[in-house]
C-alpha cells in the first residue's frame, strides 16, 4: 500500500506544480506587458499633450483620434492611466490620471445617452477606488442621477439613444452602465436607483437573448404599450447572429450585477453565457473572437481584440464566485496570454501609443477596422490586475464597492 500512495503523491504534486505553472505563465509575462503599456501611454501623452480632448483611436494615418468629452469613450483613458497607477504606485501616472479624470467634470450632468457608466464610472469611479474624494463621490452621485432620468417605467428600462429611426432603443451595452446606479444608492443617492439597475436586468434577462443564449444588440420598444417594435443587428453582421463584444457586454454586466446584488439568477445567467461564448464553434483557437461569433472564420476575418479583453475581465471575476470557477479562470488566462503576445501586442512606438491592436469598432458602418481601440486597452489591463490580486492572494476592490 505505501508504494501506491508514494504514487499518487507524487502525481498530485505533479499536477499541483503544473497547474502552478500554468497560472506563473501569465504572471511571468506581466511585468513586460506592464512595461510596454507605460512605454505606449507615455509617448501617447507627449503626442497629445496640447489636445484638450481625450484618445480613442488611430487615424488612416496613424495620428490619435481624440474625443470630446460626450463621446461614449472618453472615461477610458483616464481610467488607463488609473490602471497604470494602480500597477506600479507611480506617482507620475496618479497626476495624469487625476488631470484627464477632471475634464471629464462638464459632463457630470450628461442626459443624452446612456454613457454615464462608461465615461465617468470608468474614470472618476477608478479615481475613487485609488484617491478617495468627496468630489469624485458627488461627481458620480450626479452622473447616476442623470442616468436614471433615462429611465423608462412603462418598460422598466433605460433607453439607450434618442435618435432614429428607433423608438424607444435599449442595447445590450447598457448592463455596463448599471454599477453607476447601484454605488450611488448606496453612497448617498436616491435608493430607487438600485432598483431602477435591477429593473433593467431583468427585463433585459427576459427580452434581449436569442433561443441559444446570445444576446442581441438593440431592442427597440414601444414605450406606450411596452412591447418590442424591431430587433436589430446594428453593429453585428446580422440580427440572427452574435456580435462580439455585444456578448461580452452582456457577460460583463451580468457578473458585476451579481456582484452587486446577489441575485442567483444574474449568476446563473453569466455561467450559462460564458459556457455558450467559450464553446461556441466559431471561436478561433487562440480565444479571440471575430468581430461577429456568426462571421465566416477565416484569415481575413476581423477579430476583435476589445470584445476578447472584456470577456477575459468579466470571466477572472465569475471564476471566483462560479460553483466551479476553473475553467472561466483557465479560459481568461489563454485570452489574455494571446492578448500579451506579439499577434496582439503592439510594438514599442507604434500603434499611436496604444497597447492592443486589431480591434473592430463597427464593421457594418466601415468604421474602425482592425485597430487600436481605447477600451480594449482598458479592459486588457483591467483583467490582468483582476487577475494578478487573485494569483497573489489579495482583495482588489471593484469601483462598485468603494463608499
């Protein structure tokens, strides 16, 4: 008998010190992509330190595209710089991070979509989770109080646009925005703003998700009578098919509205979903996805680099309050180890200074094809610090929870 438990000893020591070797890969990587990360932001900053607006993307010529503060990414390079503090403690990343967070104040009223989540809980939420203020807690308190004006009673949900030819439009992007509204419930905000977040999850549970559990992209409702005037594609290749990082959108929203709330059926609703995601056919070897889950796979096909980042982050989360949380841990550390090598990865001074490339913004409008995007920069490092505190044992606190 000794000889046989000496035997499985030893396979269980072999198994442990590889499955250690296998999560080390990733943390081995780190600090070079950590490196390149701030090699690319810095030299960004001196591209547009004279633009009073913010980056977003590339132009044909390789320039930076930056946006007014309105634009639905502007919260995510200031949340970038934040990340890149939170990384390495640098004083200098916390003075840019706090600066390109400020001009984001004007918009702290903003009504006219639902961005407020995007541009503010990304940038003055992250500010708060790293240098606590009173003035960032009420610049958010009013962010969610905006938001919520957009909030539908007949529908139980908050409209997405204003523009036609939509009715009434709530796309699947609009979970992300949902933690905005459950912080300032509990930081001084209206309480109905909690339930005005769970409202729209819930609808958004019953309507929004296709026979095999993707999700759509826009619904568009009559707001008299509550029922579903069209469903479209928009940014997808078609209304029978899964855009990309409309799932991941989905995902993400749905773990972060557990985390929120509680709600087993949240919980259940982002396993189910990351198990469709993480087996569906079309999904490349190396885990990032086409632009389109339905796009014909082949060289040529446009991934997207950003919808990969966000379900990486959504699934380091769900693996550690999944039954089983292995395999979306695994799966996001595959994602995330093709994210940091050389197919993904931009070269020092290239890329205009941003980190990932091959990116797809909406290939249906022929707009940003296959290039730098700013929020597949900041979910990528979102995921790898959401990692990294799990693989060192620590407590890495989400903007959500942070009085």
């Amino acid at each position: 008998m000794k000889p046989t438990h000496l035997f499985l000893s030893s396979s269980l020591a072999f198994v442990l010190s590889a499955a250690a070797h296998a999560e080390d890969a990733l943390m081995a990587k780190m600090p070079a992509v950590f490196e390149r990360a701030s090699v690319q932001y810095k030299g960004m900053l001196e591209k547009v330190e004279s633009d009073p607006n913010l980056p977003r993307t590339i132009k044909p010529d390789g320039s930076v595209l930056t946006v007014k503060p309105e634009d639905w990414t502007s919260g995510f390079f200031p949340g970038n710089l934040w990340f890149l503090h939170e990384y390495d403690g640098s004083p200098m990343w916390k003075e840019k991070a706090l600066a390109y967070t400020r001009r984001l104040e004007v918009i702290r009223h903003f009504k006219g979509n639902h961005d407020g989540g995007f541009m503010l809980g990304c940038s003055y939420g992250n500010a708060l989770r790293l240098s606590p203020d009173d003035e960032h807690r009420a610049v958010l308190r009013d962010a969610a109080a905006a938001l919520a004006t957009r909030y539908r009673p007949s529908l139980g949900m908050i409209q997405s646009w204003d523009h036609k030819p939509f009715t009434c439009p709530v796309i699947i992007d609009n979970m992300m925005n949902l933690e905005l509204l459950t912080w300032a419930a509990k930081n001084g905000g209206d309480s109905k703003l909690r339930d005005i977040a769970i409202s729209h999850a819930d609808q958004t549970l019953k309507n929004h998700f296709r026979p095999d559990g993707t999700a759509y992209h826009v619904v568009d409702y009559d707001p008299k009578t509550g029922w579903i005037r069209a469903i479209y594609g928009m940014q997808g290749a078609d209304v029978r098919t899964p855009w990309a990082r409309g799932q991941a959108w989905g995902l993400y929203g749905y773990v972060m509205m557990h985390r929120e709330t509680g709600k087993p059926e949240y919980l259940d609703k982002a396993v189910s979903f990351a198990k469709v995601l993480m087996n569906h056919p079309n999904l490349p070897a190396d885990k990032v996805p086409y632009w389109d889950f339905g796009a014909k796979p082949g060289d040529d096909t446009p991934r997207d680099a950003s919808a990969a980042a966000v379900i990486a982050s959504a699934l380091v989360e769900l693996s550690q309050i999944a039954p089983d949380g292995k395999p979306f841990l695994d799966f996001a550390r595959a994602q995330l180890l093709t994210l940091s090598s050389p197919a993904f990865l931009a070269e020092p001074g290239t890329n205009g200074g941003f980190i990932l490339t091959r990116s797809t913004g909406h290939l249906p409008a022929k707009s940003e094809i296959n290039v730098p995007l700013v929020y597949a920069d900041y979910y990528f490092l979102e995921a790898l610090l959401r990692y990294r505190a799990i693989v060192k044992g620590e407590k890495r606190i989400h903007f959500g929870q942070v009085k």
